[in-house]
C-alpha cells in the first residue's frame, strides 16, 4: 500500500467536504492549481474567493481557470483578490 503525499492527503480531505454549490476561499492563490481544483469541486453553482498579494499570481492563475474552465463557464465563477488573506474578514 502506498501513501499519499501531504497534496494529495489534503485534497482528499477537502474532496470529502466540499460539496457542489459551496463556497469556498483559496487563502493563497498561486498559479491557480488549488484554486481550479476547489472551483471543480464546488460546480456551476458555487463560489471560490482566491487570495494573492502577488499580481503576476493572480494572472497566471486567471490564465489557467480560462483555459481548463473555459467550456463551463467556471472562470465567472472564482473571485481573485489582490489583497492578503489578513483581509478575509
């Protein structure tokens, strides 16, 4: 048997909470990746806020949700914020 790395772990985790029409915060946006798997997993009918202090992160990840959400309409629904995530409040 094999285990799962500390990524994929948490993502397990949050597969198991997460459901269609949720919404959900990407604390620290990055390239994206988290933020496009969160915005999967919450559907056409959920919400992802995405937080970066970094504008080239936020780009590249804008970049990204446009390419593999594209079809499904799934960029509208992600909110990238150039602000910390001190700010969430």
């Amino acid at each position: 048997m094999g285990f799962l790395s500390i990524l994929s772990c948490a993502h397990k985790w949050i597969e198991e909470r997460v459901r269609p029409g949720d919404t959900v915060v990407d604390a620290t946006v990055g390239n994206g990746v988290d933020t496009l798997f969160l915005a999967r997993l919450v559907g056409s009918r959920g919400r992802v806020y995405g937080f970066d202090i970094q504008p080239q992160a936020l780009e590249t990840a804008r970049t990204r949700l446009e390419r593999e959400l594209d079809g499904s309409g799934g960029a509208q629904r992600v909110s990238l914020l150039l602000r910390s995530h001190a700010d969430m409040a």
